[in-house]
C-alpha cells in the first residue's frame, strides 16, 4: 500500500505523534469548558491572551522576517499588516478575516512582483 497515499507506517506514525495527542487536549478542553459562559471573565482573558500572542508573533515576522520572506519587501510586509488589520475591523472584528487578507495581500503582493 505504497500507491498513492505513501507507506502505511508512515501514516501511522503520523496519526499517533501528531493527530492524537492534539485530540486528546482538544476533547478535554472540551469536556471541562463545556459549560463555561462565554462572556465570563476567564474566556475574556484567553481571548486577550491568545490576540497578544498572535499579534508578538505578527510582529515579530514582520520585523525580522524568517527564511524566504525575509526576501519580501518591508513595504509589502507592512501593507499586508495594515489590510489585514483594516479588514480585522471591518468584519466585527473577526481575527480569522484579518489574518487571511492579510495573508491574500501578502501572496497576491509577492506574486505581482514577480
């Protein structure tokens, strides 16, 4: 069975290292937040934390930029921040919006440069 979707060890490999242990912590999030108010305060504070981290590491790429995109333009870089940032607003604030423009800008800007 080495056809088409590879050497079944290695999807073995794969489900156990990395699809499991993720499942496990997912489900018991799950399970122990299941009943947990979504406007109460400790969701409020892990919204923040997880919007604080996402933007040090949004920042941290865009000041020093790894691997290949540090051969981006800084203007590109910084213009996909802004788009992103602009539609984060936009749509009622919705991070996943942001991140994708941001992302879209950033691709479609290194694909028209060329």
């Amino acid at each position: 069975m080495s056809g088409l979707i590879g050497d079944w060890h290695a999807l073995l490999v794969l489900l156990l290292a990395g699809i499991l242990p993720n499942e496990v912590w997912r489900m018991l999030g799950l399970w122990l937040g299941g009943g947990v108010d979504e406007s109460s305060e400790l969701l409020v504070w892990v919204r923040a934390v997880a919007t604080a981290i996402l933007a040090g590491v949004i920042a941290q790429i865009l000041v020093l930029p790894p691997g290949a995109l540090a051969t981006v333009p800084a203007a590109l870089r910084y213009g996909a921040v802004v788009a992103g940032f602009l539609a984060f607003l936009g749509f009622r604030r919705s991070i996943f919006v942001g991140v994708a423009s941001g992302e879209i800008v950033m691709v479609g800007g290194t694909i028209w440069l060329g």
